[in-house]
C-alpha cells in the first residue's frame, strides 16, 4: 500500500503553513510520530527557515539578501545545503515515522529541486501519511511531476482573505 497523500491548498499568503499547526498538535496528541519540514517565514516574508519536525533543529533556506553561494530564484537567493540537508533529515526518519509533512511543494519541486528527492521518497513509502501545502495554480503541475493520480489525492482548500 503506497502512502496516502493529503495536499493543503490555498493562494499565496493564505494561511497554508498555518494550517498545518492544529494537524500537528492533533498529531502529538496521538503520540504520531512525524517528519518533514515546516517554512517558517518572518513577519516580513523576506526570510524563510526550514524546520525539521523531526529534530526541531532549523535551517535558513531563503532570504532576499544573498546567502553565501545561494543561487537566485525570483526575490529570493536560496541555501542548497540546507535544501540537502533537509532532504537528508526526511529521508533519514521516513522508516520511524507514521506522517511526513512538505511545508511547501512548489515551483522548485516541480523542477525536481528542493523537497522533491525526499517528497518522491515519502510518495513511495508504505503506510505513510503524507500531508503538503500546495499552492492551487500549482496542483496540477505538482501531480504530473510526480506523477500522483488525481484520484489517490485528498485535497483541502484552507486559507483566509484578507
């Protein structure tokens, strides 16, 4: 049985991270164990760090301001190496966990950069729950790159409007 899958959609700044907060309380309630990562941006939304739900430990991954080595994606430069290291801590844990988690599968997945190598992972992981934030513009797309049929996706709108 291959992992069931549970995407959270919503526009840009509509509250997909946040969404995930009263999933995870519900999920330490019932003592699940869980991986993956949350992006945790600043009030401003110029800085973004990976959290490894797993370890707790975090990782700056964006910033509008270069990064060491980081290459250039829209108004963000981006840490690879901290992209790595968060595949590495996801796929590390998938064998302990119940329920990973994707905060967020996007353009860079798509492209088979970020999350992608540890998402694909979990995807094929039996047993797994597998919960992501997507953005709507993005559904389509995220299913084809991974080649996810519509039909074994859950799909809950979430957000706010301002």
């Amino acid at each position: 049985m291959q992992a069931s899958i549970t995407f959270y959609a919503a526009e840009r700044d509509q509250g997909k991270t946040t969404s995930l907060f009263p999933l995870i309380q519900q999920l330490a309630i019932q003592k699940k164990r869980v991986c993956g990562v949350l992006a945790l941006a600043n009030p401003e939304k110029t800085v973004y760090r990976l959290k490894d739900l797993f370890s707790q430990e975090e990782r700056l991954a964006l910033c509008e301001q270069p990064i060491g080595q980081g290459k250039r994606i829209g108004r963000f430069y981006l840490d690879e190496q901290a992209f790595d290291w968060a595949n590495a801590q996801i796929i590390r844990n998938l064998e302990y966990s119940q329920v990973a988690i994707f905060d967020e599968i996007g353009r860079l997945e798509i492209a088979g950069e970020g999350l992608a190598r540890s998402f694909r992972k979990a995807l094929d992981t039996p047993g797994l729950q597998v919960f992501a934030t997507v953005r709507i513009p993005f559904i389509e797309a995220v299913l084809n790159s991974f080649s996810i049929p519509k039909e074994r996706v859950e799909i809950k709108y979430v957000g706010y409007k301002e």
